[in-house]
C-alpha cells in the first residue's frame, strides 16, 4: 500500500449545524447556469465514452464552457410561447483526430457528439421546452494540444498524473438546513412535478437559518400551459408551499417557514408563469461553474472550491476528481464511522505525481462530545486511503453519469 | 379596364431553340445555394401564414438571406457520419411587433417560426440528414423600419404599390434543353428517389446542346447507408444514366449522352458518396440568390434577373412578384395561343405606382413560320391584361407554397 | 501554338444600343452586395498573396461566401449614431495546414488573415464606418479537401486543369447607357465624393433606355456628419444630380433624365440619410454574387452568368477565370479591331482540360453596317488565342487587385 | 439613523493566519477568466455612463456574462503569430429604448457601447494583442424587462431597494499569503513588466502555506517577440522568480519558495510561450465569474461568495454591491480598530427592503489575544452603520472604475 499522506484532526470551527446563522442555496435543474452545467457535464459524458467506444480510450477534451443566452417569451394562461429562441452556445476543447500505435487513424465527430448530447439533454430534462423553436444550439469546440491527447485506457487503468495543483473540497453529514434545500429541489422536480405538471424545472431555493429558525424561499417557474388562470397559479404555489412544509417534517424538528414566489405581486398580475419552466427563456443568461458546488449546493459558511466540475474531463482533471472524491470520501467516511458530527475533507493535488497520491489529504472533523479525534482516526485513515485507492473509480462514475457534478 | 402599357414585338434574336449552342444548369433540391433558397421561401411562407393568422394580415419582412457554411464529413460504405455539422444563419427583417388600430398589440415570434419552418423544410426534404447531429440552424432577423409594415390585408387584396424600380422576367416555352435539364433533376429526386433510396438531394444537372447533340451532365450524391461496396455505387451510378436516357426519349429526338458522376475516379476511391444526400456536409457553402432563377433554371442564352426571388416577400415586393408573374404569363400565352416558338416577357414597375400598372410589360414573341404578330397580338394582350389584373394570385399562390421560386 | 476551338460569327440578335428597350443597374461600392463582393474579394488576394509568400504557391481555398447582417442606425443632421453593428460573416474554406515535398510544415492564419483583410477593406473603403463601434466582423472558414490542395506555383506557371464545366460570358463595347451607370456610380464616389464629403459610398445607379430616351435614377445614401439640415441635404441631392447631368454629356447624345433618391419626402422628413455612408447600417442584409456581374454591371439585355465572381480562388475557378478573361477578351478585341458595334464572348470549360483550351470559345459580334465577320475574322481570333495562351495572367492580375470582380 | 441589524461577534474559527494548511489563488489579468471578467466590468461601467450621459440615470442592465473561445496560436522566438483569432462573446440584458416622463424617447446604442468597450479594454490591458487579427468580439445583449427599467437617478440618489435575497461576504486583513499572492500578480504586470516586456499578462499565482513554509508558484506567459531564444527565455524567468523572492520580503518573515513556470521542459521546447502574453490564444477558455472573488483572490480558507460581481449592474445587484461593500467595510473596520487579527462581513439582503437596511450584517472577529469583542464592539458598529448609510458610494466608484471586481 501507498503510503498516503492523509491527516486527521480537529476542525477548528465547530459544526456548521452549531453555528448561529447559516445560509444555504440550491440552484434547480432548470436555473439557467444549472442548465449550462448540466450540458456540459453530459457533453463530457458521450465525449467520453464515444472516445472508450472508437479510440478505446478517452482523449483529451474539456468541455466546461456553455454560455446561455436568454430568449423572450410571451407566457399566458392556458399556453403561450417563446418569442425569441434561447441561444445556447457549447465551448471547449476535444481531441478530433488521433491516431493510434498501429498507425490507425480516428475522426472523432466531436461537434456533431456534443450538438446531439446537448440537445437530447434539453429534451429529457424540460418537456415544456420545445426544442424545434424554442432553442438554438450552437458548438464551437476546438483543438486541444497534441501532447495531452491520451489520457485513460480500459485496460489498465493506470493512475494518471495531476495536471494541475488543485484543491477539492467536501462536507458530510449536511446539515439539516442543507438537506432540506437540496431535497426541496430535488423532489419539487422529481415526485411533486409528477402530480403537478404546473411546476416547471427551474426551483431555485435558498435557506436561511437563524438559531432554530429555518426560512425556506422557493422561487419556482410555473409552466403556462398548465395553468389555467390566476387562481390556478395560486393553487399551485400553495401546493409547493405545503408539500415543502411537510418534507420540511422529515428533515428537521426546528421550526421552518416556507415562502414560494414572494416577488409575485397578483394585484399587477406580475407572476412567475413561463412557456418553458426556466427563466431562461425571458431574460436570464447562464453559464457553467456559477451555481451549486459539487455536492449540489451554495454554502458560504463552508469551505467551497472555485473549480467548475460540470463538463471537465473525469480522466485527469484534478479539480473535477479531488471535488468529487473529496466529497466521496466525506460521505463515506460518515457511515462508516460513528461520532462524528462534521467533517471536512481536502485533497491537495501536486503536478506530476499520481492522483492517488495527493500532496496532502486533510481531514478535519468535528466529533460528538464524547468521541475523540483519537477514537476514529484509524477508521477515518483507511476509509480514505480506499477511496484514494481507487480514485479511477470516480471516473468510470462519472462517464456511467452516476455522479452529479452540480 | 385600366389601360395597361402593354406591348407586342417581334423578339429580335431567333428562338433558342434554333441557336447553335444552348447551355443550361439546375441546381438540385440539395445544392448548397438551393437549400438556402428552399429554407429562405420556406421561412417567408410561414412568417407570411402566421402574419395572417395572428394580424389579419402580412405585415413587413424579407428573409432572403441564408448562409450555408458547410460542414465536415466521413462518409463510408454502409454509412459514414458527419463529424462537423452544416452552420445555417438565417438572415432578414420582420416585423416582431405590432400594433393594429384598435390599439391592440401583437408580439409575432418571428425567431422561433423562422427556426422552426427551416427545421420542417430540411427534415421533409432531406431523409438521411439527421438534424440532431448534422445541421445548427441559428437565426437573426431584425426589425424592418416601422412605416413600411403593414401591406397586405386579408379582406380587400387593394393591389399594392410598387416598392422599387425593378424588373421580371419569364420565358416560354422552354427549349428540349432546358425541359430535360429541369425534368432530370425533379424526376431522379421523386420518382427514381422513392426506387433508389441511395440517391441523395443534391443533384446538379448541367445540359449542353450544339446543334443536335445533347450533353446531360449530372453529379448526383449517393448516401452511403444506402450503398455497401463500390460495385453498388457503380450500379447506382448506371442506373442513373439509364433513366435520364430513358427521360430523355420523352423530350426530344435529338441525340442524347448522358454523363453521371464524371470526376469520380474509382482506382483512387474518390467517388460522390455523402452521408446526407448534400454536398453542404462537405466543403460547398452556399447561400440564396445565387442559383437557380424563379423557373428552376439558369440559362444563360436568355435574359435572366439577378434578383434572389427566394424568401421575399410576396406582397410588395416587386422583384419577386414581376419574376414570377412573367414566368406565369409567358407559360399562360404560350398555353392559350397557338403559332409561338419562343416568348419573352419582361416586366418593369414604377416606384409608386400599383403592381398591376407596370411601367412597361414587354412581350417579345418568336412566331412560327406562317404565324405573324399580328395574328396573335390581341390574344396575348389579353392573357397579359387579365394576370396583370390578378397580380395578387400570385401572393397568395406564393403563400401556399404553390409556387416554386428556384 | 495549341489549336484551340474558336468560333467566331454573326450575332443573331442586333446590337444591345439598338434595342428598344434597355435596362442596366449597377450596384455601387457601398451596397450591402457590394461590401459582401469587396470583402470577399479582398480576403481572397490577401490570402492568395500570404500562400505565395509562405508556401511559395496559391494553395486551395474559396471564400466566396460573405453574408452581411443590417444594424441598425439613427442618423441625425450633423451626426448620428449606429445603435445596432452590421454583423459581417466570412464564409469559405481555406487550406490551414500544408506540408511541402521536403516534409516542411505550414501553418497558415487564415482565419486572422481573413478578419485583417476584411477589416482592411472596410476601413479604406468606409470613411463614415468606425470599425470600433459600427461592425462586428466574424469568420467561419472550413478546411478543404486535401487532394485539392496544391494549385499554383511561382516557378512554373503550368497551366491548370479545370475544376469544372462553367461558363464565363463577356461583352463590348458597353453601350451608351452602361457606360453611364457604370462611371456615375465611379465618378460619385470617387471625384465628386472629394468635393462633397456628404456622399456615403451606397450609390445604386439604374438606368432605363427606351428608345433615345435615358433615365438614370441615383439613390444615393448621404452621411449624417456632414450634413447640417435638410437645405442642406437637398443642396446635396441636387448636386449630385447636376453632376451626372453633366456627366451624361461625355457618353451620350440622347436625352438623359437624372432623378435622384427619389423616395425622399421631405414633408414626413424622410430622407436618405445614414451614419456611415452605406444602407447596411440599417435594414439592408447583403451576401456575394447578388449584385454586379464581373463586368460592374447588371444587364438583363445580354447573357449573364451566375457564378459568384468575388472571392472565388483565381488560379483554378474557371467560373471566376472565364468570366473575368472573356470580358478581357471581349474588351481586346473591340479595342483593336475596327468595325465592330456589339460583341459576345463565351467561353465554355470542359473539366480536365487546360483551362487555356476550353471547349467552345464562342465570339459573335455585330459589326458595322459595312463590315463582314469574314473581315475581321482572322484578327478576332488572333486575340482570342492569345488572350487564351495567357490566362495565367488573369490569376496574376486579380492577385495584385488590378481586376475587379463586381 | 435607521436601526440596522449589525451583530458583532467572535469568529469561531481561528484566524486564517494560524491555520495550518492554506491555499491562495489568484488568475491574473491575462487568464481567459480574468478577461471575461475585465471586459464585463468594463462594458457595465461604460453603459452606466452612457445611461447617466444620455438619460440621467442608470437605466436596467447586467452584463455579468462574457464567453471567450480559446484561438489557436503558434508563438515563436522573435515573433510567432496568431492563427485562428480568440473569440469573445459579451451576452447581457441592457435597455435599449427608453421614454421619460416627459414622452422624450431615447434608444440607447448598447450593442455598440459593448463592443467599443470591449475592445477597448483589450487595447488598453493587452499591448501584444493585436485586435485587428487575434480577436474576434461578437455581441448579443437582450432587452431586460420593462419594469425594472429606471433604476438609478443622478439627483437624489435614493437607496434602491434589494432585488434579490443575496449574500456578500468580506474579510480583512489579507494573510501574507493572500497578500503576496495578490501582489506577486499585480507587481508583475506593473511595475515588472515595464522593465520587462517579455511578460505578457497572463500571470497565474498560487500560494500554499504550510505551517510558516509559503510555497508561491507562478505560471507566466512570456511573449513571444520580447523573446528571441531559450536562453532569454530561462533569463525572463529566473528574473520573475528573483523579483518574487524580493517581493516576499515585503509581506513575510517566513521562509518562501517561489516557483515559476515549472511545467517548462526545456528538453523538449515545450515552454510558456505565447504571442499574445495570454492563454487565450491556445486551447484556455474562460467566462465570468469563475476566477477571484470580488477581492481578487480565491481563498477556500474563508467564506465566499459564488456571485460574479464583475459586469454586474452596480445600481440594484445587490449580490455585487454587498460583495463590495463588506470588503470595504471589512477593511475599513481593520484600518481604524486596533487589536484585530481577523475580521469577516457577512451582509445578507432581504428582497424588498432598502439595501442600506441588509437583513443582517454578521461581523466576526478575530482579537488579538489582549483584546476583547466588548472593547472593539462600539467601534465596529460605527464603521459599518456608516458604511451602510453610505452604500450608494459603491454605486458611485464602480462606475467610476474604482472598484476592482476581480
């Protein structure tokens, strides 16, 4: 076994679930930078295996640009439609051309890949967005450099080398306050969209906690077609407002208040009511890297890394892997071990050396009062010293799309 | 009956039919420059449609511009795929808003029929292009200047005025030529099209006649998915040939060679296969105006416009409309009177005045031998008179798409 | 000395200048056409020019393609502003990577060489266009295939092969009325613009003949900065027409009406009036091959050709070459040849064949009333086969700029 | 004086300074991030003016989004050049017509505002960019909804109320690492460069501190034509890596080891040279928002907060004036409050109210060891009530160009 060099201890702060204000926010699925990052990262995705498909290894490519530019729209009751098309523009870098050992030659039809995930995206995400008139997909991906151009094969699986000094982070467990931000969303589209088509994809929430006090703020688009009149568009948001009040239930026994849509003024008519379930269609841009950190979530009161993960290349990018390892490993850790009430983990990557060997691996934890850092450091060092064992596994779950990058 | 300038003269040259070199080219359906102009009067249709629809009547636009910037390809045996998609940027101005004298507003998303309608024309028109990977259609339409907007109403079709100084021109009949040109293009892309699927959209025929030897020249795009070996692309390549000579016999008596695919070279394996049936996925950019005049054809022994009809507007603009009106009166003459070898209408309008009042309509015939100008002068003057006095069928026909502009 | 095909004989139709009827237009520099040739052109003598400095010959490339987005402006006595850029889109293909017999590798900018020079262009041509604000210049040039890619070298000047079956049409002399709308639209923007700043460069010169009658109608874009108010304005429309009234008396003797931006009301205040010199700034999208033909000239009266002129590669085009080298031919021979009024010069490719032995090369003439084609036959063809011998000239001397395409 | 919500309290964690581990970034002003970042700022200062020129009031608008598509280059000793340009997209909402109260109409040219102010920020920060070949800026800016439009008056300056519920966090004083990551780039392409024009701006600084061993590496494009062989390479850089180690003594008694460029392998010429003095230029895309934090730095230590402030609308965008305003206020407080070794501001808005009223302003401290939060509380208070009353200030020096965003 490596020897890795992993730390254990305190973490100077206390838990986040301590502290007296705590502020949380989820950009939803259809937010608009949300939208760029889930491009990106399914671009990246069917790069990727289109290249494990031809090349029998993934070339070098980093997709992790998307610029949106926001539409226009006309919603109204019962139906209305998007005047202006969205304009979304694919940047990056892919490798074209390779040619292998045995002189083989390989075209890789990258822009034609990336047009496609990117629209088949959009169409599996947003079924109010009509994708023949209401968005304009465009690529412009260039070359990257020669030198970097293979990266990751199926056989051995060789660890690669960091490319980069980088720094990833993560947190576990949540808090309260973030799991019910990240659930709010998270089921608003998925379970309550199912009963109430109404909703559209872009539920963007932020929770604020003040001692035991929760505030819970729900901006959530509503899709006109399936709104009928005003009152229905009242329905509606009271329905999100009392289905969050019940999740609420499940997550925490402090009180919690929940407000949905405060901007909405009915007197003026002024209401969040959309053709497609985003704002993106009437005035709000988007790109990738913006919104929700790795973990799916904004949280001020934690170390955050500034790194994009959404469309990086899963193979080398050291930003991409620590982020998500990183939080892999917190996750892990907290299962597995008793006592801790929270804990943070950072990789520190050094160029050059393999990734499974980071500069430093910094685990810092808060325990339960009666729990020493003693106590679990053993635990803590071989579950993290696994998960850097087999830091390529977080690659194959990134290219199976089984990770989320936002 | 408005006193219309309408004159009757001999043409001065014979018929083209009787000169000693005769030369005529069409560009197919899948010709890079026709696709522009197959989206641009596809666009115009439906903007026209949902001007009409929405307002009552069509308000002001030009969409007669398109750009083609041609894609990359891989075509093989059995099926290639396009490795960079065709860009198309569909240009023009169109009245986005509108307000009617009862004050009420109307918003026309001008954006997303433009793109819609150009989506819609190249999936009914080009099978094996896949609109998913292989074409980005992007738009930019700005708004036309305020006081030309509104011009064509529903109820009372008050003749407009002209909008410019310009002419039309129309020619009939046309010679062996140019029927059989036009005919080999429209009959291999329907007819034989439906038996061999392996034949793509993009068929360029080119006719040469010196004295009474015709040269058919076609290059005509086979679809890889459709052809498995060479053999089968020399086969497809044959019967090609073997039906334009077989079309050939229903035009004319004089003698017919028939040339396909002339700069394949098979030692080299360069030969004319595409994936998508077009030449725009590999190397031929293209744009509206550039090919075919309003009768399908570009024949340079007779006078032809220069004006892209293509994507016009149908209402006012005079460019469009006289060229399509002289095509239509000069088949209707041709039609109707008897002792006519060849005939030339050319219409020019006057700035300000109405469109059926054109400044002059010129009617230069080729008569039979035995047939004088005389003896036709009155039925021609009258056919001219009463299309002139029709001039609007010729926009509605353009709206309904019952009349072909390349 | 080859035997080239060339046949000279009567041609049919009587002169041009004694025809009833005659309509001529000439786009001029600043027409949204215009600008598209001018810029493709000029990218295409800067690129030819940077193959031959860093290659040593004139590799592949067309850029043909150049499509031209109006602004939008609100011009103002004493000056105005462009709200909206004009958005200029370069499109062609371009040979980006070339390796020589000696395995040295090329990199050539064609992308950064087609942005100068198009920017170049605009800025000597433009004086009223501030390139910082007004226009936004992109470009999309495609790689071509790669078998076509070495073309014309320094040493040898071999004669090339054609690329195609096409056909270049050429005419002379111009007849009274072309000569008119050809140098008005010249001596406007040229001598008369030193005097009388206010004139922008969009001068679109039609001229109808009927009979000994000529009306030449000017629309003449004026530029806001230099003119104070519309006395002024009006100062300056009618100097413009007084100009080419005078003009008129150099090539003619018939009656000569000249109307000038005759849509102009002064009562509504609406006036040809722009920011910067040309109607591209608003409303009035352009694209290559639209406007004038090789010769500078619109000419429904004689054969055109189609073939989009600008930008086109001049060492193997054969549309561009033919074109170009039958108006020389067509201007050679009237220059040295007495007794000819009227003459055509066609010359017709056959792909394969040296382009200095081209299939046909048709001369038909109108001669004198006391002049037979058996007089002047010899000499005709004299030129005709020497013209032919140096084609290669003709690549020269549209590299060096000394021929215009439009 | 309005009671503001102002707590001030003791910082649960330590000061970064005593942390153990801590990691700094800076992207320097030639990173394709720092680029988007630059432009956005500049072109939403640039507007702001405009509007207050022409209107008197800063009308609605963000420009907070700008894509940069990385070009292709071929640097060389002595001069290389660009070969495809670098493509900068600006994407925003600004209003482009406006009517006052009394009926008077403006349209504001904001597109052209955009781009002039684009390009000249490059002209002004990138000597070695050459705009006329290696940059392409393209523009697309929306219209933002009508009713957010007047937003910012020159006469009363009334405190807008929030638009949003945001967060904006600050910290002083700088740890030496901060501090010498940040002026390591910022001296660099000052005072560095002016001796050194070698240097292009593209600096990229990172700073690891491990207990009291500060490790500073630094990634500088060299440009090309300053550089004419290896040696003046290896010279340029052990001159910035002297320069670093003598900076270093300014802002730190530790023991610091600087690193520059070591992803260099001079065996294999594979160093950091650039034509531009950017990594634009080949293969590095960038957009806003993704690099330094408000106060020019990244700093995973200490909250952040994900907005981009840069090109945001200084007047209402509360995420860009809190983020600005608490660092201000944060190193107002350092600079007047002895006894303070860490200091974070944390303003939280609450939509609806005036921004001067935040929600809350959390102030933690740090004391030093002698010094109480009672002693400094009173102290604190003052500074930030005062700051707050005077938020508007912000507005003032942002448009004002001021205020760095990045």
């Amino acid at each position: 076994m490596t020897e890795r060099n992993i730390r254990v201890q305190a973490l100077e702060r206390g838990a986040v679930e301590d502290q007296e204000v705590e502020i949380v926010e989820r950009k939803g699925l259809g937010h608009p930078d949300s939208i760029c990052d889930g491009i990106a990262e399914h671009v990246s995705e069917e790069l990727a295996r289109a290249y494990l498909d031809r090349v029998g290894k993934v070339l070098h490519y980093n997709t992790d640009e998307t610029q949106l530019v926001a539409g226009n729209a006309a919603p109204a009751f019962g139906g209305g439609e998007v005047v202006e098309p969205i304009y979304l523009l694919i940047v990056g870098r892919a490798t074209k051309h390779y040619e292998d050992e045995d002189g083989e030659e390989y075209h890789i039809p990258v822009d034609s890949i990336a047009l496609e995930a990117a629209r088949d995206y959009l169409r599996e995400n947003f079924p109010a967005l009509d994708l023949e008139t209401d968005v304009i997909v465009d690529v412009k991906l260039g070359e990257g450099s020669g030198d970097l151009q293979e990266v990751f094969g199926e056989e051995g699986k060789s660890v690669p080398m960091a490319n980069d000094t980088s720094f990833g982070v993560g947190h576990a467990p949540l808090t309260e306050t973030e799991q019910l931000v990240y659930e709010t969303e998270r089921r608003l589209v998925t379970d309550f969209h199912e009963e109430h088509p109404a909703l559209g994809q872009d539920v963007k929430v932020m929770g604020k906690r003040e001692g035991d006090q929760i505030d819970i703020t729900v901006a959530a688009a509503m899709v006109d077609r399936h709104v009928d009149s005003l009152d229905e568009y009242a329905d509606e948001v009271d329905a999100v407002r009392e289905y969050v009040e019940d999740l609420a239930d499940d997550y925490t026994d402090r009180d919690v208040s929940v407000y949905v849509n405060t901007a909405d003024d009915y007197e003026e008519g002024s209401i969040y009511l959309t053709v497609t379930g985003t704002s993106a269609e009437q005035g709000d841009d988007g790109s990738v890297g913006r919104g929700n950190r790795a973990n799916g979530l904004i949280t001020p009161n934690r170390s955050m890394s500034m790194e994009a993960t959404s469309g990086k290349n899963p193979v080398n990018h050291i930003g991409k892997i620590y982020n998500l390892l990183s939080t892999d490993i917190a996750e892990g850790v907290v299962a597995d071990v008793e006592g801790i009430r929270d804990l943070r983990v950072r990789l520190l990557s050094q160029i050059g050396r393999p990734i499974d060997e980071p500069h430093v691996a910094d685990v810092d934890v808060v325990t339960e009062e009666d729990v020493t850092i003693e106590d679990i450091d053993a635990d803590v060092r071989e579950i993290v010293d696994e998960k850097l064992a087999n830091v390529t596994d977080v690659t194959e779950r990134v290219i199976e799309g089984e990770l989320t990058t936002f």
